[in-house]
C-alpha cells in the first residue's frame, strides 16, 4: 500500500511539473550597444508562440522610438538615433556609402555568432531562446559592426538557472503593447513584479 502511494505521488509531481512547464511563459533576449559602446540587455517574457523582433524590443523596457509606416523601423533607441518624426528615421543613412544607423542582428544558436539580419524587425519572428541584436554605428545594409556576443545563458541568466520566475529575477513580464498610430510610437514599459512561483 505504501508502495502505491508513492506511485501515486509521483505521477501527481510529474503531472504537476508539465503542466507548470506548459504554462510557463517563452523568454528571448536583447542585445543593444550604444555608440560609446555602452551595453544594455534584457530578457523579455512572451506568451505567444513567437512575437516580431519590433515587438520583442518594445517590450523589453527601452526607450524605443520605431517608425511604424510601411513596417517597423527603429529610429532611436534610449534618445541615440533619429527624432522622428521631426526629421527622418533614417537622418544619418540618406545619401549613398557608409552611414550611421541601428544595425539589427540575430544571434545564431548553432554557430554561436552573429548574422546581420536580412528583415526587419517587423517581419522577423522571435521564439524562445532566441536573441536579437541592435548596434547603433557606421556601416552599409548587411556591413556593419556587430553587437557584443552574449548568449541567451548570459542576458536570460535567471531563466535557464531557475526554471520559473523568483523574485529579484531580472526579467521583463510580458506586456500588451497599445495600439501605436502609423507615424511612430514611443514604448516606455514599466517591468511590474512577477508573482511568486508556486511550490
């Protein structure tokens, strides 16, 4: 009888333990250098199977300042960058050569390094353990220099140690953007606390 019992207890842990699993939120990361080569990160949460990399960069708590006519363009992320729309989101990119612009990248799990994005951020779809890259700098379309390389183990750290949220973890919940008109939007989203896991 004993014996059954603990069989019993362990298919309820089991059970419990897959769904908590299901139910468990998605995390990529963000990876942005500034033009004096200061570094910022987050690991954003997402409930959706996959968002955009413009969606995943909104929500990661930076001020981001995207054109969103026509796609997503960033135009300024943390003030550094083009003040659309007084003037155009690419003001440093309008003549022919090499420019100053937000180069975006995707970190590549296999080989571990970083390929400079062929879509834009509105387009290109994130999933979990996935890590998008931004570089403010001179460089062409597809020529660019590229952002620090840090894994998902190193911006989602909390996440692959501690497989559900505990407090102090730094992470950002997943938020419902608002409506953004068709000019341009600035996100400025507040982390809230995440709750507390469940024993």
């Amino acid at each position: 009888m004993r014996r059954l019992g603990l069989i019993l207890v362990l298919v309820v842990w089991v059970w419990r333990a897959s769904v908590a699993h299901a139910d468990a939120p998605n995390y990529a990361g963000v990876v942005v250098q500034h033009g004096d080569g200061r570094v910022e990160t987050a690991c954003v949460a997402f409930e959706e199977e996959s968002i955009s990399g413009a969606d995943l960069l909104m929500r990661s708590g930076l001020d981001v300042l995207m054109d969103v006519s026509g796609g997503a363009k960033v135009c300024a992320i943390g003030g550094e960058g083009c003040q659309y729309p007084a003037e155009s989101c690419f003001c440093q990119c309008e003549g022919n050569g090499p420019c100053v612009y937000w180069s975006y990248w995707h970190l590549d799990p296999e080989s571990g390094t970083w390929q400079y994005s062929n879509l834009g951020a509105g387009a290109y779809q994130v999933h979990h353990g996935d890590v998008d890259g931004w570089r403010w700098g001179a460089g062409t379309p597809g020529n660019a220099a590229e952002p620090p390389l840090l894994t998902f183990a190193d911006v989602c750290a909390d996440v692959v140690s501690t497989p559900t949220p505990t407090p102090g973890m730094r992470v950002v919940p997943s938020v419902t953007p608002e409506p953004v008109s068709p000019r341009a939007t600035i996100a400025r989203e507040t982390p809230t606390p995440l709750p507390p896991p469940t024993p």
